[in-house]
C-alpha cells in the first residue's frame, strides 16, 4: 500500500465570539483537513489546527508524502523535523493503516480504555435574567455523576 494523491483543504469553523481577558476571539476557527489516497483505493483523513500557513506547509511536504508506506512513519518524523505537521500526517496514516487492518485506531496505539465516555455539563438551564434582559445559565445537576442530585457532585461520603 503506497500513498497516491495528497489533498489539502483548509475550513473555516464557526465558533461564537467569547470575551476573555484578552479581548474577543474571531467568530471561527481554522482547521486543515488532509486526506490521502492509496494504490488500493483506501483514503485516510487527519487534521491540523491553523489555516493558509498550515496548508502551505503541509502542501511544501507533498514530495515526502506521495509514494510514502503508511506503516513506515519514522523516517516521515524524521524527515519533517515539525511535530504539528507530522501529527497530520500520521492521523492520515494510522486512519489508513486501521482501515487496512480491518481494526479500529484504538486498537493500534493499544487497545480500547473504555466503551462509552460520559460527558458533563453545567449549562443546562438557561433564565433571564431579570434586571437586562441578559441570559445567565445556572446548573441544573451534574450528568452522568453517581450524586446526580448532590451540588457540585461531592459524593456522600464527604458530607
């Protein structure tokens, strides 16, 4: 399996403005999505962060990729010396190299930790309000936590 063709295309995520201490951030951010093609039709995707000056680089590479076997990627980190670019690339080859295989990614850097992943949030009630009209956002209760009606999900055993 060699790689045979290399795209490069950059986007343009919304992201809401938020104020910080530093101001407000852009409404987007930017991505470069890579994706590679092989002699036997599989097609590997990966991502770096950043934009024009990312896709130029990952573009400049393009000579170390075509032709390259995904499941040689030391002498690609050795011969790109950059950890961002190299990080695309190899998220491309690993893609390419699991899909090969038949096995998820995760299997190739050592197997699965865990099935599902819980996730949690504070926001989960918005109100106005009452004196500008402005939203403010109080928790309702941790998800997925043991202590769902706890505050703050301190477990019983410390109260």
């Amino acid at each position: 399996m060699r790689v045979v063709e290399m795209n490069v295309t950059p986007i343009a995520v919304p992201d809401p403005p938020l104020r910080n201490s530093w101001g407000i951030h852009e409404p987007y951010f930017m991505r470069v999505i890579i994706q590679l093609r092989t002699d036997n039709g599989l097609i590997g995707l990966g991502e770096a962060p950043g934009g024009g000056a990312t896709a130029a680089a990952l573009q400049a590479a393009r000579p170390h990729i075509v032709g390259l076997d995904p499941w040689q990627l030391e002498p690609l980190r050795v011969t790109l010396r950059n950890a961002r670019l190299y990080s695309a690339f190899e998220e491309a080859c690993l893609d390419l190299i699991g899909k090969e295989a038949g096995r998820p990614v995760s299997d190739l850097l050592g197997g699965t930790v865990r099935r599902t992943s819980h996730s949690r949030h504070t926001c989960s009630i918005r109100k106005r309000a009452r004196t500008n009209g402005a939203r403010s956002c109080r928790p309702k209760r941790w998800l997925g936590s043991r202590n769902a009606g706890s505050s703050a999900g301190a477990s019983s055993a410390s109260r």
